[in-house]
C-alpha cells in the first residue's frame, strides 16, 4: 500500500510530459512559420524570374 501511495503522489513524470507537450507545440509552430514562409519566397521568386523572362524576351 505504501508503494502505491508514494506512486501516486510522484509528479515528476508529469513534468516531463509537460515539457515534451510545450516542446511540441513549439515545433508545430516552427513549421508553420517555416512552411508559410517557404510558400511566401517561392511566389515571390517565381514572380522575379517571370518579369525576367518578360524582360529578356522584349531584348
């Protein structure tokens, strides 16, 4: 009984559940971030090689 009563009181698993739920969440937003700004840059270079294309065809 004193096992289980010492079991159930230890929190220190719980910490280090909660760390890896706080780690997580950070790398989820991380690639967000990462995937949105990868999306933005791509669309912005293809729109610079288009007015160059553009540009070079007029030459």
């Amino acid at each position: 009984m004193n096992i289980v009563s010492r079991f159930v009181k230890d929190e220190s698993g719980a910490t280090a559940i909660e760390y890896g739920l706080i780690a997580a969440l950070i790398s989820v937003g991380i690639i967000a971030a990462a995937t949105t700004l990868g999306n933005g840059l791509a669309n912005l270079f293809s729109g610079i090689g288009g007015r160059l294309d553009n540009a070079a065809s007029t030459i």
